[in-house]
C-alpha cells in the first residue's frame, strides 16, 4: 500500500439499503430527506448515489470487508458496535418483528446507530488515506450499479416446465427444491473472483451454471429475448494487445484459413489454439508465427502481478498469468459495454436481463425493436477495437434463434 491523503473527503454513512429507507450520517448528524452536496466517501455501493461521484472504500480495498481491512486501533471497536447492532436486530426478530418491513433506523436507537457510523466513517478515512484509488473504480461503480439493477427482476421461470423436467434430470429436481416455486433474482458479486469475472452470491438464481437444457424454464417478463455474444472475445482481446487488427470474420475461420492454411476444420483449429494459448508449456509453430505469447507477457506480467491494460492487478504465478490477463481483459472490456447499454435503457421498457461471460441478454419489450442496431453497435464498439458479435432471439433462454439486421 502507498501513503495517500483523502484530500479531506467528506465520509457519510448510508443508514439501510431497502427503498424507502433512506438515510445518512455525516459529520455528527443524521439526515433523512436529501443527499448532501459536499459528501464524497463511503463504504460501499448504493443505488441511491448514482451520479454523484462518491467514492468507495470497499472498491479500493478489492471488494474485502470491512473487518478485514480495519486498522488495529479501530477493530475492538468496531467488533464492539458490530456486537451491539446485532443485539438490537436479534431483539427485533425475537420480538416477532419482520426486519424486511422495517428500516435500520427504526429498530437501533440513534445513540447506538451513531456509535457505529464514527467508527465506520474512521475506517473509510483509513481506507482513502491508505489505499490507491483503483484505474477502475468508476468502471466498478458501473458495474455494481448494473448489477443492482438487474436483481431489482427477479428471474421469470416457468415451474410447469422446470417441474416436468425434473421427473428425469436431478438437476432440474434441484432447481425446484432452490426455487420453491418462488421466482428469485440474479444477485451478482463484482469481487467474486480473482480475474474480476462475474459471479453469483449465495441464494441467487444460478444463472452462471444454469444447465442448458432446462434454460427454456427461464422466460421473459416482456416479449422476448435478444441475447448479443461477443465472437473469440479472449481471442480478439490477445489481438487487440499485439497487432490490434481485428479480422472481420469469425475469429477460428480466420485462424483456420490463415493460421493453419485450411489443414483442419474450424473445430480442430478452435481446439488447437486454445491448446496452444492456455499451456505455457505448448509449442505450435504456426500459431507462435502469427502470435508470440512472451512478448505480451513482458509487458503485462512483472514481478508476479499481471497489470491489465484496462487497470486491474492481479498477483499469480506463470502458469497462470496469460491466462488470468486475457480473461481479465476480455471480461471487463464486456462488461463496460453491458454498463453503457443497461444506462442506455434506463427509460425504456426494456432491460438488462443477465450477463454470462461475453454474452447479454436483453428482455425485450417489441416497442424497442428499433434500438436493436444501436445496443449491438455499442456492444460491439470496445475500448479494445470493434469485437464482432452475433445475435440470437427467443421466447425462452433456451431456443434460440440466430438473427441479423445488417
């Protein structure tokens, strides 16, 4: 960690993530009816503070908790407001109280609630005090924010589908037994893997491992799916950080017809460079003519931390360290178009519906058909050069169809 000094940032508190519970404290006092002009730091994100360009201290700590990261000094504190704010939740369930129809603060007395905000707000200042701001914390900010915006739709599944399948996939049978015939949302974790890769929290639909043929149990809530999948993304991430031309073809024909001189088939030719990229120890004459793996390492790979060219460092050890940069990469040059097309249907009728991967899906309502060329021309238009994608549309996520406008 290097010494920085927080610029005297003005660090508040958020009082309860629920709608209809807003709150902050800062600088001694509590406010419930507006943001504040001059507050710039807090912990961690809240849909609430969209636009204002807060700070997050959980950003700059990597996504780590609040204990973990707490200074010395601050942590019998910290446990000890912990320990007390816990009581009074307890009290309240004990007291047959549902906590889900209440707000923070109508359940902790205030003296307790600002005992905890102090040394909340003394741990946020250690954080911005200590830490680097991260190159891609607004792109996080981002990221969290799609992320909110996707749980707040809940998935639509279709039970009479997912219950007759499960008379023979146990698969299935487990889905049922999660769901409980209840539709839940996607709750992803932008801090959940090492590389930065999307994953999924506990208790959310499992859209990252849904089996693909019980995918036609997920319906959409409007009137149909669009989902855009980004061609070779890994591949035409390796392209974009050496020779930065992209073919305009799919990227295995490509490799098939210029790489392995049509000696294979596109499968074979698929199988042989993803052999060859992924094993530090393979040797492919043909593939290392036209691609050289050690010159990318040289200047993304230092003293054990691959530093990607779009911010993120990642400690691994060789074996891993292309691997995990082209992941990396490709993963967050995706997920920044996601971010621009789910602000980009904020007023519309249409929204994001999931992200896997390198791919989007779009729950489409038909009065935004039009918009259809512009959300794939942002998706395709990357930080990294123009990334060919395809489409597919589809009553269920499933049975998909292939489609063009061009």
């Amino acid at each position: 960690m290097v010494q920085k000094k927080n610029g005297g940032l003005m660090i508040f508190q958020i009082l309860d993530n629920k709608e209809g519970c807003f709150g902050i404290y800062k600088n001694g006092e509590f406010i419930y009816d507006r943001l504040p002009a001059d507050i710039r730091g807090t912990w961690n994100y809240n849909s609430s503070l969209n636009g204002h360009g807060i700070s997050f201290a959980n950003i700059y700590t990597g996504g780590r908790k609040m204990a973990e990261v707490c200074p010395d000094s601050l942590k019998v504190r910290l446990e000890k407001r912990q320990g007390k704010i816990k009581a009074f939740i307890n009290s309240a369930v004990n007291a047959k109280i549902d906590i889900n129809d209440h707000c923070m603060f109508e359940l902790i007395p205030e003296q307790h609630l600002r005992h905890f905000c102090e040394v909340k707000n003394q741990i946020c200042e250690w954080v911005f005090d200590n830490y680097e701001r991260p190159a891609n914390h607004d792109f996080l900010v981002d990221l969290q924010e799609m992320a909110n915006d996707i749980a707040k739709n809940p998935i639509l599944v279709d039970h009479g589908v997912l219950k007759k399948a499960s008379k023979y996939d146990l698969k299935a049978r487990a889905l049922v037994n999660f769901l409980s015939g209840q539709n839940k949302p996607i709750c992803y974790d932008a801090f959940g893997s090492v590389t930065g890769r999307l994953t999924t929290k506990q208790g959310s639909f499992p859209i990252m491992n849904l089996k693909k043929e019980l995918a036609n149990c997920v319906v959409p809530k409007n009137n149909i799916f669009v989902q855009f999948d980004l061609n070779g993304a890994e591949i035409r991430t390796l392209i974009a950080i050496t020779s930065g031309e992209h073919p305009d073809e799919d990227v295995h024909e490509f490799h098939m017809k210029n790489i392995y001189r049509d000696l294979t088939t596109r499968d074979k030719a698929k199988k042989r460079f993803f052999a060859w990229l992924y094993n530090p120890n393979s040797e492919d004459y043909l593939t290392e003519r036209y691609y050289n793996r050690d010159e990318v390492l040289k200047k993304y790979y230092v003293d054990g931390v691959v530093s990607t060219p779009l911010g993120r460092k990642i400690e691994t050890d060789d074996y891993h360290a292309l691997n995990y940069l082209l992941q990396s990469t490709s993963s967050d040059n995706c997920m920044a178009q996601c971010t621009k097309i789910n602000k980009f249907l904020k007023n519309s009728k249409s929204f994001v519906h999931s992200v896997v991967h390198d791919s989007l899906t779009i729950d489409l309502d038909l009065s935004d058909r039009h918009l259809l060329p512009q959300i794939q021309e942002i998706f395709e238009d990357t930080q990294l050069g123009w990334f060919r994608s395809s489409v597919h549309v589809g009553s269920n996520l499933r049975d998909l169809v292939e489609v063009s406008w061009s």
